[in-house]
C-alpha cells in the first residue's frame, strides 16, 4: 500500500484534525514550523479532512474532485501526464488576438476534447490565443463557472485535469496559446468548505456576494498565499500562458502590497523559471491606469485589462441601446468611441451620470495594447434578459463595421465564441445547482432583476431549465451557410489585414485620429496610411479621406473610390489605403 502525505491549513481546529482516507481515519498533527499548520502520513487514495471531529471535507488545495466539490479529495500526479513535444515556448500578448469560449456551449458535448475537435476553426481564423472561462468545480453539470470552489481542481463534467492538459496540449501543438479566466474576489454559494477551515474570509469589507475574501485581516497570508499558489498551479502544472482575473475591482485590499501587485510579482518569477512569456490580465471596473502600470512606478504590474468604456460606445453607436451603464455613452457614441480610440479610457475622471459622480482617470499614453477591445463578451450577451447576441438585432453589414473597429483598433482585439460569424444562438445565463433552495432563489432573483426593467417574468429564462443551457451551444452548421459564412470570411480577412498591415495593430493611442459626424452617422479612423471608414447612416455616403485613396484593400458592402473621399453605402465598411 502507498503512503502520501498530507497536510492542511486548519487554524480553526482547536482538538485535532484527522485525514480520511477510504473510510478510515488518521490523525494529524501540529506543524511546529508553521502556525495554523496539520500534516501527517496515510495512504494514499481518496480523501477528506475531519476537523475536531466534525463531518469529512473535501481538500482546499484539493486538486481534483472527482465526485463533485463536496465529495472527497483526489491527489493528481502532475509529472505523470505525456505532453507532446510542441516546441512551443509561448507567446507574449501583445499583438495578439484573443478568442474567449466556454467549454460547456462551444460544442454539443460540452467537453476539453470536443473543444479541442473545433480548434483547427480558431487556427483558421487566425486568432491567437484561446480564454477558457472558469473551470473549477460547480454543483451539477452545467454553469458558467463564476461559482466556483475548490480553486486548485478542475470540473470533472468537461474532463477533469487529464481532460484540461490535453486542450492546453492540442492548442500548443495547433500554436495557439490558452488563457484560463479564474475567480478569486469569491467563491460560490454551495459547496465552499473554506469557512470550516479558517478566516477565508472578513467581514472587514463586502462585496456583492457578501463577505469579502480576506487579503488584509489577520490570516490574510495564508489566504493571498492560497490564491497566488492556485493561480502559480495553473500556470505551471497545466502549461496555461495566461491568466483572466475575474473582477478584480472586488478584491479589496488596504495592505501596503497590494495582492494584485504580489501575485504579479510571482508570476514574473515563475516565468523566469519556466523559461516562457506569463501574463496576467484583469477585469476591472475602476478605469485606472495603476492595474497596468509597472510596479516600479506604484502600479499593480498586470499585462492588460479589460476595455469596458470601448465596448459600450462601439455597441451605443451600433445599436442605439441607452438603458443602464450605456446612458452615458448614448448622447454622443460617436464622440465617445472617439474619445475611446485615442484615450483608451472614456471615463477619465469624467462625469458618469449613472454613477452619479466623476469616474477614472487617464489611461497610460501610447499603451493601447494593454487595453482588450471586444464587441462582445459573456458578460456583455449572458447578463442581457434574454441573452441574445447583437447578430439577432444587427444586419451583417452593421455587425461588419464592429467587427471592423475592433479589429483594427490600438487594443488587443478579443472575440466572443460564435462572434466571428454572427451565430444566432442566445447565450443565456443558466445554472444546475442541486440545492433546490438555492435554484429556486436564483431562479427568482433572476425574474425580481429583470423586473425592475419591465420584462414579465414568465419571459426570463429559467436559468435551472435544461433548454436554456441547450439554446447556448453554438450550431456549427451556421458557419457553412449565408449569411454567416460571409461575416465569417470577413473576420478572417480582418485578422489577416492586422497581421500582415503594422499600421492596422500598431497600440499607440497617441498615432491614431478619428474624423466622425454624429449626425449623419459615418466615423473614419486613420491608422497611419490607412482609413477605417465606416457608415452607420441610413443611405449612401461619401467619407472623407483627408487624402486621396490608392486602394480599397477590404470592404463589406458596396464602396467606392472618389478621390479624396470613399463612398459607402449604408451600413458598410471599407480599410482604404492612401
């Protein structure tokens, strides 16, 4: 019989904790070392902690779980896993372009390996790197991983680990990076034990899911040392390149280091070690310049984040929608997808009347890769009422323009799976909680939301119902047909044009100039020798070129050279060059 060994942070036992192992208990004792500390020898094979007595919990390090997050604990040889011999040694960010998917709806079977069936389709599309949203462990089969636990393990439901290291395996050899979206401002309502354990977490700040992650009360150490392993795990035992950092915004953190800037700092050293481009990229509600900038310079060290200001002026001028966040970018979306290009930040210590105050301040000069563009996101589509993506609402032609702007933009483009072909499936949000409580509480919290904005309720879906999760796979016939495989070629030739065209990826915000008339609903970005001339209006329309075009090197609809100008029809596109 073999022998492991374990051990576990457990401040909160007072007589004793035993580990469980196939029935059997063993008992552990203090570490002299280190405060807090249990650790002792068994054999090996499936696991789970008992403090003083009480019922048997599942590992918080815990590396895999393999009978859902409240089952027992399974050790995972990570030496043992035959990676191929890829040559692959990373690749940086910026430059790139970066496609986000969720395992569970970018194929019917909803697994690692039938993602990894459809990657020669991102290779073809030219896109860079793919964003994994969240895979740990969640009760039942389906969800979008935001409630998750066991933050070291990996949801058995799309493969577990094996399942997870032969994607990362298949997108290297394919050469395309991967990039895991990962939680640490919370953890989900059911199956989190961390509690039982020790201070996880502090009532000293709040979140919008209550109790803060504590990473500045006492015992805040071992909780930073917690998440910064977990994320230092990802990035080593499964070859990941990168890491999403899901709201950072809600990691509140009065110590002198920030986490964000301690766990850049290690990831920078882990990169050293293993040789290979790591970077971390935040989400972040608080436009400021301070979560990209150096550490050096008081800044929090991250490689990018996420570009709010950027997609809601793109998706106001797109679709007109003024609800909500998108009220301060609907009076003037030209101006302010402008404003975006040049700045970076919208909100730039500028007034946000749905904030009801000044908000942000200006973004780093010249840095527009550290910014990612997108016109849509999980976020972006799942948290509509409905779910429904822009295709639904938008012609081709119109959804050509974004697509357009993003893509050519100073940011580092991102793409929402479905996107590049404008799918006309939902992308709802949807749950598979097995606490009937709890379901029945989403459930209507979901109904009392959307309430407020004069939807019926019987018109929100039922996030427990299955047809809601089987409305969001994506239909993989769609791209065979018109008009989608139009929109997709598009997207193809858009990639392709950034690629071989510095001017069209060049991040300086500082170079770029944007000529619009609100009005009439035509904007032209100049990139260098190049104009990105776009025609939102309802008819035909010259745009000025403030000089004469050469070529049209691209263009969806119809467009024509007229000197000095380029003429567009409505709802059309064109990348001339001068």
């Amino acid at each position: 019989m073999r022998v492991a060994r374990y051990e576990v942070w457990a401040p909160n036992a007072s007589t004793g904790v035993q580990v469980e192992v196939d029935g059997a208990a063993h008992a552990l004792a203090r570490r002299p070392d280190r405060e807090g500390w249990w650790s002792g020898q068994a054999p090996d094979g499936d696991y789970a902690f008992r403090l003083d007595g009480g019922p048997p919990l599942p590992d918080p390090r815990s590396p895999r779980q393999p009978h859902g997050p409240d089952g027992p604990s399974r050790a995972v040889d990570h030496t043992a896993f035959r990676w191929s011999r890829t040559g692959w040694r990373g690749r940086a960010l910026p430059g790139a372009v970066l496609y986000e998917l969720h395992v569970g709806t970018f194929t019917a079977r909803g697994t690692f390996d039938a993602a990894a069936d459809q990657l020669d389709h991102l290779v073809e599309l030219g896109v860079d790197f793919v964003e994994l949203m969240p895979v740990c462990p969640f009760p039942g089969k389906h969800g979008w991983g935001y409630d998750g636990v066991s933050l070291w393990a990996v949801h058995e439901p799309y493969g577990g680990p094996e399942g997870l290291k032969r994607f990362v395996d298949t997108a290297h050899r394919k050469g395309l990076g991967v990039i895991l979206d990962v939680v640490h401002n919370h953890l989900g309502p059911s199956g989190n034990h961390l509690p039982a354990y020790g201070p996880y977490f502090t009532d000293r700040h709040h979140t919008p899911w209550g109790s803060a992650v504590n990473l500045d009360a006492p015992g805040s150490d071992e909780v930073r040392d917690y998440l910064i392993g977990s994320a230092l795990a990802w990035l080593r035992d499964y070859r990941i390149d990168g890491l999403r950092l899901d709201a950072v915004h809600a990691l509140v953190d009065d110590r002198a280091v920030h986490f964000l800037e301690e766990l850049s700092c290690a990831v920078e050293r882990l990169a050293t070690t293993e040789n290979r481009p790591l970077f971390l990229v935040a989400e972040s509600d608080l436009n400021t310049p301070r979560t990209t900038a150096a550490r050096e310079a008081g800044g929090q060290g991250l490689t990018a984040q996420w570009s709010d200001d950027f997609h809601h002026a793109l998706h106001c001028a797109l679709t007109g929608e003024s609800q909500g966040y998108y009220g301060d970018f609907a009076r003037a979306p030209l101006a302010a997808l402008a404003k975006a290009l040049r700045h970076g930040f919208f909100h730039d210590d500028s007034w946000s009347t749905f904030r009801g105050r000044r908000h942000g301040r200006p973004f780093t000069p010249g840095a527009g890769h550290r910014l990612l563009g997108y016109l849509q996101t999980h976020d972006q589509v799942g948290n509509r009422a409905l779910g429904d993506r822009i295709s639904t609402s938008l012609t081709p032609g119109r959804l050509a323009c974004g697509a357009a702007l993003v893509l050519t933009s100073p940011f580092t483009p991102m793409l929402f799976m479905g996107e590049e072909w404008g799918a006309a499936t939902p992308w709802q949000y949807f749950t598979d909680h097995t606490d009937p409580a709890l379901a029945e509480a989403v459930r209507q919290g979901r109904r009392r939301e959307f309430a407020e904005h004069g939807w019926a309720a019987e018109a929100v879906p039922d996030p427990q119902e299955p047809a809601t999760v089987l409305r969001s796979v994506l239909d993989w016939t769609e791209p065979r047909r018109a008009p989608h495989s139009e929109l997709l070629d598009w997207y193809r030739t858009l990639i392709r044009l950034r690629r071989t065209r510095p001017e069209l990826a060049d991040p300086d915000l500082g170079a770029v100039r944007v000529a619009y008339d609100e009005a009439a609903g035509w904007l032209v970005v100049h990139r260098g020798p190049y104009r990105v001339a776009v025609n939102l209006g309802p008819g035909e329309a010259a745009l000025p070129l403030a000089g004469t075009g050469r070529e049209v090197v691209a263009a969806f609809g119809t467009a024509a050279l007229e000197g000095a100008a380029v003429r567009l029809a409505g709802d059309a596109v064109a990348v001339v060059r001068l």
